[in-house]
C-alpha cells in the first residue's frame, strides 16, 4: 500500500505535462497563422488601396483617381 500512495499524484503530473505540451503547440501554430495573415492583409491594404494618380490606367477604375487630360 506504501508503494501506491503517491501514483495518483504522478498521474496527475503526466497528464498535465502531456496537455501543456498540447496547449503550448496550439497556440504556436495559432500564433504563425495570425501573424502571416496580418502579413498578408498589410501588403494588401499597402499595395492593393494605396492611394495615388495614375495616368492611363489605373488597376482599379472604380477608385476614379485617373488624371484627366
């Protein structure tokens, strides 16, 4: 019976240990997944809505920010 006594209590530990290392790669993944999307929606938002004037023809005609000759 002394043997047994603290079994539970290293169970406890193991499981722990094992959902932490779980946990840990989640939120790691998450993390690599929200910082390439804010990546992506940065050079969107730098490249694709930057403002300007184009001469001849603008990549998007609905902004009607063309030079009027």
């Amino acid at each position: 019976m002394k043997e047994k006594s603290g079994q539970a209590t290293v169970e406890y530990i193991l499981i722990f240990a094992f959902m932490s290392l779980i946990s840990i790669g989640m939120v790691r993944s998450i993390g690599v997944g929200l910082s390439k999307s804010v990546k992506s929606l940065g050079w969107v938002l730098s490249q694709e809505l930057s403002t300007g004037v184009c001469a001849k023809r603008c990549f998007y005609s609905g902004y009607k920010n063309e030079v009027s000759d």
